[in-house]
C-alpha cells in the first residue's frame, strides 16, 4: 500500500512550506515567558533549515507586543489584532492560527505547554490535520530532507523517542516551561510585521464569559475556607506566620492557629480552631507545629484531608493525619512553597 502524500492528509496543499513559527500566548497584557524560551529552538532550527522564525500574535490590543517579540528574536510577527478575539477561546484561537497557517505555510510551529497552550495546540492540529508531539524535550533536524525531528521521552520508559510528522505541515510541537532557556533581548531589535485581517468568523458554542482571580485570602471566613494552615507554639514566634501566610495564599486558603498560639499573641482569636475556638470543615488542613492535643483535634475532626508538619516524629498529630511530614517547619515550608510554584508555572 502506498503512503498517503501531504495533500491526501492535510488540508495545506503540497508545496513549499518555509519558516519555524511560535505561538505567542498573551496573558495579562504580556507575552508569557513560557513562549519567549520556545525562540531560543525556534533561532537554532530555523537557522539549520536557512528560513526565518516567526511569531503568532492574536488577541486584541496586542498589536504593541510585536516589539517584544522581535526583540527575543523573532523574524516575522504574524499579528491578527480583532475586537473579536478579546475572550480567549480555543476553538476560536486555533481556527485563526490554523488561517494564518494556511495562508503563510510554516514548516515548524511550537506551542508552550501552558494550560491554554494544551489546549490550543490539539485544535490547531486537528484543523491541519498534522501531527504533534506534546511536551518534547528536543528538537533535530535533518538538513537534507528538511525533516523537523521532535524528541521526548515516551511515558514510563528510559528511553527518547524520535517522532517525525510524515505527513502533515506544519510539524507541531508543544514544550513544557523552563525546557529552553530564554533567549537574550536585544532592545531595539526590528522585523517584519504581517498583519491578518479575519473575514467572519465561524461561531462556537463555547464562549469564555468571564475570568475571576482566587478571592483574597483573609476574606474567606476560617469556617467557609477550603484550605488552612494553621500554625502551633512549634513555629516559634510570630514571624513564623508570615511563611505559612505565603502557602495559605498560595493555596487560596486561610490561616489558623492552635490556643497555644493565640495566646501567645501571633494570631488573633478569631482564628483559634479547636474546642473553644472555630470548628473547620475544610477539604485541606496543614497543622504546622501543633501537636495534636484533644481540644484542637476537636475542631478539626470534619476536615478532608489533613497533612501534618512537626519536628517530633512521635508528636499526636500524626495518629490524625492522612500525610505526615516530620521536619523544622522552616525547611519544610519553603520547600511546599517552591514546588507549588514550580508546578503552577508549568501549568500556566
Ligand atoms: C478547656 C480547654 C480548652 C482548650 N481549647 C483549645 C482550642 O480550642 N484549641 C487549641 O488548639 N487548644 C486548646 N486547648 C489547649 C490544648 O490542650 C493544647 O495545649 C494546645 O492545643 C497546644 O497547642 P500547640 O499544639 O500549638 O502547642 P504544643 O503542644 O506546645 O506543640 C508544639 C508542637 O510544635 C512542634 N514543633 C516545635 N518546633 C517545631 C519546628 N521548628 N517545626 C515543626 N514543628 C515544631 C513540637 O514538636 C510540638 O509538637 C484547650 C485546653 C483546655 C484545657
């Protein structure tokens, strides 16, 4: 059986297909760094390949990023500035990246791995009909075919495969943040502007109708909180706080604070949990220094899921616990802290 050819698949036609493109996502104004670090691949490739590297640029008011982005590095910035496409949506996203696609045909085009990205990255591949190959690690190319290699590693083995889009154009890919380094800015740098103006747009059903920030965390009443982390005598002073604050908000939670804490004057009392203070039912509690006496388990017997902190690995509080980490809080914390912000920020 013979394979199919390019056109049997793909809705771009056989033909000449040059330039490595980047998805420039635009989050609060901004384009997201997680986009920036994808030119520093997009540079070596196209610079292989002898082509140009280009950016996608959609939203609206977003025309003024195109500087930012021929400063990290891009050749040609592919803007399509519309009212319409003021809410994000995927299907309305990739349907204007897919025309831009069509109409300019890139060989190369490279998505971050954001929440939107994953999302974007498959709908743009579907309307194309070409492959893509999410979360690479690394890119190859073979000069003489123009073949855009994408390398991960495939689940659960120790190994890397190689995948090669035989079919479709563009070659797709999506990376994760922080895989590639940022590029270095050079101000001033200048490119070429191709500006896309959209004829009607196809209707979806789906229409994001608003965005909402996680209320502030001392809004939340302790009782309604989904989240605490209360802190005992064992954080040490009233500094010790501040760290748990950190996660609380981090966490969209609220903190607490055990009797012994109160009245050491570190937390006021409306937020003692315990038996003469509030009883909480949240869906994640961290106890931090509190060892675990009758009077504040009382508080917290309808709480989900309850992780405990404490230095003293035969502290009470662990017999309640679901998870339990035996350390200095002071270590312990920050550590939570930075995961946190890692994992978000390769969610974004
Ligand atoms: C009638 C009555 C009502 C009460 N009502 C309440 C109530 O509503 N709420 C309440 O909380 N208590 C109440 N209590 C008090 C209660 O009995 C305990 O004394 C109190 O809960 C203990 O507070 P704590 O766990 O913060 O302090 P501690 O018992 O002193 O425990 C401190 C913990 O911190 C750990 N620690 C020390 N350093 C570190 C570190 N660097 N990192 C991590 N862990 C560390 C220690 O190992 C220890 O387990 C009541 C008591 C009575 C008699």
């Amino acid at each position: 059986m013979s394979e199919p050819r390019c056109s049997e698949w793909s809705p771009l036609k056989e033909g000449v297909f040059r330039g490595v493109w980047v998805y420039l996502e635009v989050v609060d104004g901004e384009i997201h760094e997680a986009s920036l670090q994808l030119l520093s691949k997009a540079r070596e490739v196209a610079d292989i390949l002898e082509t140009y590297v280009g950016g996608v640029l959609i939203g609206s008011g977003v025309s003024h990023l195109a500087e930012t982005a021929w400063e990290y590095g891009v050749d040609k910035v592919f803007l399509v500035d519309d009212e319409r496409l003021e809410k994000y949506s995927p299907p309305l996203y990739g349907y204007v990246v897919s025309e831009l696609c069509r109409e300019y045909r890139p060989e190369g085009l490279l998505v971050a791995g954001t929440l939107r990205g994953r999302e974007l990255a498959p709908n743009i591949a579907n309307n194309l009909k070409t492959g893509i190959t999410a979360d690479l690690t690394m890119v190859s190319v073979d000069k003489e075919t123009r073949d855009i290699i994408l390398i991960r590693p495939p689940f659960g083995a120790y190994m890397l495969a190689h995948i090669k889009t035989r079919w479709g154009k563009p070659v797709m890919g999506s990376v994760r943040p922080n895989v590639f380094p940022m590029p270095e800015r050079e101000p001033g740098r200048k490119g070429e502007l191709v500006e896309y103006s959209l004829g009607e747009l196809p209707s979806y059903g789906v229409e994001l109708l608003e965005t909402r920030r996680i209320e502030k965390a001392e809004e939340i009443p302790i009782e309604k909180a989904r989240v605490i982390v209360a802190g005992g005598k064992g954080l040490g002073s009233k500094e010790g706080f501040k760290l748990l604050e950190e996660l609380a908000n981090l966490l969209g939670g609220v903190v607490g604070g055990s009797r012994k804490a109160v009245d050491a004057g570190w937390i006021s009392h409306d937020r003692q949990i315990g038996q003469t203070g509030k009883t909480v039912k949240p869906d994640l509690y961290i106890a931090v220094g509190i060892s675990g006496a009758a009077q504040h388990i009382f508080g917290i017997r309808e709480a989900k899921i309850i992780v405990a902190i404490n230095i003293d690995r035969y502290a009470p509080i662990f017999e309640n616990a679901d998870y339990g980490i035996v350390g200095d809080y002071r270590e312990v914390i920050p550590l939570l802290i930075e995961e946190i912000k890692r994992v978000r920020m390769e969610l974004r």
